[in-house]
C-alpha cells in the first residue's frame, strides 16, 4: 500500500535533508535498501550502509547511518510520502534490528524561545525606619497557588502508522 502513510512531508518544510537509521547487525558490509513512494506513484531509492556492530557495547551514535535525500534515485515527492519500505539484506543466521527511522537537517526555526524570568525582588526594600506590623490573632490571607508555567512544545511529529509487517524473501539465483 503506496499511500499507508497519507502524505508525510519527509523535508518537514524544506528543514529535512535526509534520513537516520538507527540500525544495529552482526553481518559484514551490509547495504540497506530504502525506497520511499508518494501516493502519486512515485519511487525513490536510496541505499545506506550499516556498520557490523558485534555485542552490546554500543552506543546510539555507533548505529547512527545517515541517508541523504540527494543520495537517493527517482522520481517521488519528498513532501508527500506515502509508504516506506526498508529492504535488510541478510543470510542465513543474521540478526538486524532497526529502532528508529528519523530526519536529519536543520532545526525549527518558528518555536521561538520564552525568555527566562530575570531575578528581582519586588517590591524593591525600602530604606524607611517604619515599624513592622505586630502579629495578629486574625488567621491571614490564603495563598492561591500561581498555575505552573506549560512547556514550550516540542519539535516531534507522530505518525500513526499501520501494523508492521515483516517477510522473508528468497532469491535462489
């Protein structure tokens, strides 16, 4: 299904240059095959090699494989991608696992940053020599807690993607 995705926009606005695939497997060389379709019928190739990572002493910048969108062959639409396909080569015996598939380029440009409260003390203290008030038995005033500040939002899109599915292909020749 050439269209499972709707019509993501890969480039994010022009800010995407490629993709990162955060891959990890135990087979020497390996080529990854991605190809993306634009629900106009539109196919795009692109292949990434992956570095053999053997054990679990790894961190996330050792699997990081970076495929830019002028490394990839075809006529598709970057801003209306459909599906992605992900071809891992493999024999008998190999483990690959992919975590994640996201964009590399530039940040967003359009959140712009609250600025930061500065520190002050108001009212400011006075020099006066007036007497402070003396205590009280009338219960005080309640305190209305002040709402918390609500979080700048995040440069993330979220895909509702279908199921994943997985097959095995045997080319015998």
């Amino acid at each position: 299904d050439i269209s499972g995705l709707g019509s993501v926009d890969l480039t994010e606005g022009g800010l995407t240059d490629g993709l990162r695939i955060f891959a990890v497997t135990d087979q020497v060389d390996p080529v990854y095959n991605i190809a993306l379709y634009s629900p106009n019928g539109g196919v795009c190739i692109g292949e990434v090699p992956i570095r053999q990572i053997l054990g679990t002493d790894y961190s996330r910048a050792d699997i990081a494989n970076d495929l830019e969108f002028d490394d990839f062959d075809g006529d598709c639409d970057r801003t209306s991608v459909g599906a992605i396909d992900v071809l891992v080569p493999s024999f008998d015996g190999v483990d690959a696992i992919i975590t994640q598939i996201t964009g590399i380029g530039q940040p967003d440009p359009s959140p712009s940053p609250t600025p930061a409260p500065s520190a002050s003390r108001t009212p400011a203290p006075s020099a006066s020599r007036t007497p402070a008030p003396s205590p009280s038995r009338t219960p005080a005033p309640s305190v209305t807690p002040t709402p918390s500040r609500t979080p700048s939002p995040q440069c993330t899109e979220v895909c509702n993607c279908p199921v994943f599915t997985c097959h095995l292909v045997y080319d015998f020749d």
